[in-house]
C-alpha cells in the first residue's frame, strides 16, 4: 500500500487537507440551502429536485470517504504530511 500510495501520492501538502474540509463544507452548504429552498415553496418536490438532492448527497458521501480514507493513511503513516514530523 505505501508503494502504492507513494506512486499516487508524495507530500501532502496541509494545504490541500483545508482546501477538501473547504469542498466538503460548501457541498454540506449547498444541500443545506437547496433542501431549505424546495422546502419553502410548499409545493411536492419535483423529480428534478429530488435528483439534485441526491447529487449533492452523493458528491457529500464520496468527499468525506476520501477524507476518512486520507486521514487514516496519515494516521497510518502511509503517507508523509509537509512540516509534520513522525514520531
């Protein structure tokens, strides 16, 4: 896996852990806002809607998976954070 990894992945750059927490908060936004918006129009919710709810959900559960799987392999030492020392 490290092999693997080191292929795919060199340095993570802390950077890019703030950018994902950043993607992931506005696509929770985004669904929050549209959800709230389908809402108040008291009306039934459209197919249309109820596929765009699903895209955000689905963009949602794939984001934070791979942030699961990323802190686990930094947790795991698998990959190597810059201007973090292993202990």
């Amino acid at each position: 896996m490290r092999r693997s990894l080191k292929r795919h992945v060199d340095v993570i750059d802390p950077l890019e852990l703030i950018d994902l927490a950043k993607m992931i908060a506005e696509q929770k936004a985004k669904y929050i806002g549209t959800t709230l918006a389908i809402a108040s129009n008291r009306q039934p919710i459209t197919d249309a809607e109820l596929e765009q709810l699903k895209n955000f959900r689905v963009k949602i559960q794939e984001l934070e998976a791979a942030h699961n799987e990323l802190n686990e392999a930094i947790a795991s030492q698998l990959v190597e954070v810059k201007g973090v020392v292993k202990e």
